[in-house]
C-alpha cells in the first residue's frame, strides 16, 4: 500500500486478469454464444423444422416410449419451448442388460416419430463448455471455472478503484492511437455494461456455490440427496408392483400443470414405473416459464392421472438462488433482452481480449530492445494470439464442420468438438512461430474468413441459405448467417488495422536501421 489505494488496485487489477484471463476469454466467449444455444441447435440440425405443442408433444413421446422401451424403469421426457421444436426423451431400460450406447435417447418431433438427423451437441456443447471446459474432470474443470469467476471479480472492483474518470471513460473511444486506443477499448467496453459484468460473474459463483461451500449442507443434513428433496420438492418413488395398467393420458396432465403455473409451459417430464399401478409422473416448469430457474413442480398417480402433491420453490435461500441462476443462464429472457445479454457478452469477450492485449503494449514500449523482449512477455503475447484468434477460429470450424463432416461418420459429434479443438491448437502453435505483428494480421484474417466461410457452406450444402430463409421469414437461420458475416467483418476490419500498425512500426524503424548500417 506504499503507493497507495489506487495504485495498488491498479497492480491487482494487472496480474488478477492477467493470470486467468485467457481462461476468461473463453468462459466469456462460449458463456456468451450459449444465450442463443438452442438457436445455435437448430441451425446445427437443418432437418428440424416447425414449432411443437407441448401437450401433444407429450403425447407423441409416449407413443414412442411404449414401442420402443414399454419396461423400462423410467422414462425422461424434455418438451419443446418457444426456441426449440425437438422432444428428447431418454430411458432407464430394465432388466439386468446394460444399454449400448445410443438404446436409450432419442430425439422426436410432435408426433413421436424419431427425426433421423445429423449427431451433434449443437449450442449445448458451448454452453457446457462454458463451465466444463472439455477433455478433463468436470469436477476439476468447475473448480478451476471458479476460481477463474473469482479472479475476475476481482479485477471489476479493483478496476473500478482505479479508474477515476469511469464516466468519462464511458464517452471515450479514440481510434488510431496505439496504446490510447487498445485502454480507450478496454475502459468503453468495461463500463458499458459494468452492472451486466457484476452480476454475471457474482451469479456465475453463485449457480456452483453448493459445490464450492457444501459445509453448510452437509452440517445440515444427511446427505445432499436429502437437502435436495427437502427443498426442491422431491418425492420419493414407490417400488413397481406388477400389475399392468397402461399409463393416463399425459397430455392432459401437462395441461393440468400448466393451469397450476398460470399458463406456465412444462419444461421436464419424469416418469417412474410405467405402464405400472404404481406409476409416478414428476412434471417441472420450463426454465424460460419465469424469472427463477428453481421451478414448481407437480406429482401425478401415473395410472389415474390425478394430481397427489405440488412443490414451489419458497424459502428466502431457495428463493435466492433460484434467482441468480435465472440470472445468470437468462433463460426467461425474451428476445429484446436475449439480444441485450448476447451484446454485453459480447462487450464482456472484448473487455477481457483488450485487457489482455493492453499488458502487452504498455510493456513493450518499457522495454529495454523491443526488437528483443523477454520470455515472460514473448509467452504472454502467443498466449494472447493462442486465445483470441484460435478460440475465434475454432468456434468457426467447429460450425464448419457440421456442415462439412460426413453424415453417417461415427461419434460424428464428438468430431465437430475435435475440428475446433484442432483449429485452435492450430492457431496457437502458428502464433507461437510466426513474428507476433504477422501473427496477429494472419491468425485474425483466417478467422474472418472462417466465419464468412459458414453462410456460403450453409448455403451449398441446404437449402436452408440466407436468401431462402429471409424470403421465407426463418429468423433462426437467417440470423445465425447475419451474426456469421458481422463477426467475419470484425475479424477481417481487426486484421486490417493489425497490419496497418505493423507496417507503421516498420516504417519507423527503417530509418534507424538505415543509420546504424551508415556509422
């Protein structure tokens, strides 16, 4: 504190989003395309079309459900919403066999006949990637999620102690200006949406905190499946009996429910023992229905249909975590605050790429011989150009190739995750042996290119295209393209003024070079 409050902010703003922040990057990247993640599914499914009742939905489900697994212990039904037009049912098949990978999914239309489509985990697997990170433990992964979400929090309250003209900062944008530019980026996007940035780090601990501080549970209870049915309403399943009785009509019980919810949509459907008098259907709130994302829940006899029991999440601490999730995930958001949360991520991504960026030119002017500079800041500027544009670019590929990838390729999901993890890769190790000025023109350039590759290979490859879907009025599609080529500008506009400055450095260089071969 010897130079003072601001000053030693200002030192723990540098190194707390430094130390992370390519891990932020990411998390704020992926985070920000999963406000649009069934947006994203739909557009990675082509041969999905038209919206579904959830009602008849249901029913449909059903259908399949007793041609293909009529002994199951256990049935899962996830209904269409106003964003996805897909039913997914799985099942927990009885008897001693174990299922093979693939007998217990499967993805429907309204009418409960499978829709034979391309595999892919769509927008799902941005979003989980977002918390989960991918090829490590998932427990491992949220630990590290958290501790990167609490180095951020800190930087925004440090980095609000710093900056004394925060409002001014709101109004300055200079271009052109090297160092001034990169801080002016940094502060503008910083400030735009400082409450948005607050809460979607505060609440991002929050959605894990049982897992980050489980003691208060665990003082508490016997073990966590007990809090858990305790407060979110969790009813205890009674065995089989034996006796077959053919399941009630379960549209009517959605319908049932959703009257309970005031028009609410059914968001998840549980069914235990079916086609037995021991029947059990749990029915929960969609997640969009409303504000919290603790849903109410209700309890039918499987066999009669009657409602036995209903759950709604009450208790100051239920009712406050279920709030900041519904926060955080935005899933009650409608499409003029989707778009709001979709932009302040986006000014979010930028906050933390050109916070990133900034080390890097501030300390190469500080520099004893730029032309030479130490490891430490050579491994910071490659990790810069291994996080900004490979993520970029594997996101694209990612894209690419479930367009691209052979339809009827085995575990042809798991390769749309492979092709973007090997385009970053590729980006990374291409940034780490090309000169940094170079790098960055290149690295941004291709990652243009990809995103302005992803409507024309939609175009070639469906006839789903951007001309046929805005004649047709299908925002879905022609909006996922639109969003391609505004990002491919960005991109190819960034790579543009990467080699204007670099072809600026080597003019002001040439000169001293000239004179030092001349003594």
């Amino acid at each position: 504190m010897k130079d003072g409050l601001r000053q030693s902010m200002a030192l723990l703003h540098t190194w707390s989003g430094l130390l992370i922040g390519w891990l932020l990057f990411a998390m704020f990247a992926t985070g920000t395309a999963a406000y649009f993640q069934d947006e994203i599914t739909r557009w990675m499914q082509p041969e999905v079309t038209g919206p579904a009742d959830p009602a008849a939905s249901a029913q449909g489900a059903v259908r399949f459900l007793n041609t293909v697994a009529p002994d199951a212990k256990s049935w899962y039904i996830s209904l269409p919403n106003s964003r996805a037009a897909t039913t997914q049912v799985y099942w927990q098949p009885g008897g001693e066999r174990p299922a093979k990978r693939g007998e217990t999914s499967a993805l429907l239309d309204q009418s409960g006949h499978e829709i034979t489509t391309r595999e892919t985990r769509g927008g799902f697997f941005l979003y989980r990637f977002h918390f989960d990170l991918h090829y490590m433990p998932v427990l491992w992964a949220r630990y590290l999620v958290g501790i990167a979400a609490m180095f951020m929090l800190v930087a925004i309250l440090s980095g609000v102690i710093t900056h004394k003209k925060i409002f001014a900062d709101f109004f300055m944008l200079r271009f052109g200006k090297g160092q001034r530019s990169w801080l002016d980026a940094h502060n503008v996007t910083a400030v735009l949406a400082l409450p948005f940035h607050l809460m979607i780090t505060f609440t991002g601990l929050v959605t894990l905190a049982v897992m980050y501080m489980p003691w208060g549970i665990a003082a508490n209870y016997a073990s966590q499946d007990t809090f858990y049915e305790t407060f979110l309403g969790r009813s205890e399943t009674a065995e089989a009996s034996g006796k077959t009785v053919p399941l009630a009509d379960l549209g009517t019980m959605v319908r049932t429910a959703s009257a309970q919810w005031q028009g609410r949509r059914v968001g998840y459907i549980s069914i235990s023992n079916p086609n037995d008098a021991a029947a059990q259907v749990d029915m929960s709130r969609a997640p969009e229905a409303a504000f919290g994302a603790r849903g109410e829940s209700v309890t039918f006899a499987g066999a009669t249909g009657r409602m036995t029991g209903a759950h709604d999440a009450t208790g100051a601490a239920l009712a406050t975590e279920s709030v900041m999730i519904g926060l955080h995930t935005g899933r009650f958001a409608r499409w003029g605050l989707r778009w709001l949360y979709f932009l302040s991520g986006i000014g979010g991504t930028i906050m933390v790429g050109s916070g990133l960026v900034l080390w890097t030119v501030k300390r190469r002017a500080r520099l004893p011989d730029p032309a030479r500079p130490h490891f430490g800041f050579l491994l910071v500027e490659r990790l810069n150009i291994a996080a900004i544009a490979g993520l970029a670019t594997g996101i694209a590929a990612y894209f690419l190739a479930n367009r691209l990838l052979p339809l009827e390729m085995a575990d042809r999901a798991e390769r749309e995750i492979d092709c973007m993890f090997l385009a970053w890769l590729a980006v990374g190790l291409w940034g780490m042996v090309r000169p940094a000025a170079r790098a960055w023109a290149e690295t941004l350039a291709l990652a243009g290119a990809c995103f302005a590759a992803i409507p024309v290979v939609n175009a070639l490859t469906t006839g789903r295209g951007l001309v046929p879907s805005l004649l047709a009025g299908d925002w879905t599609f022609a909006g996922f393209d639109l969003v391609m080529l505004a990002l491919a500008a960005g991109f190819v506009l960034a790579s543009a003024k990467a080699a204007k400055a670099r072809a600026r450095v080597g003019n002001r260089r040439a000169p001293s070079a000239r004179r030092a071969a001349s003594s």
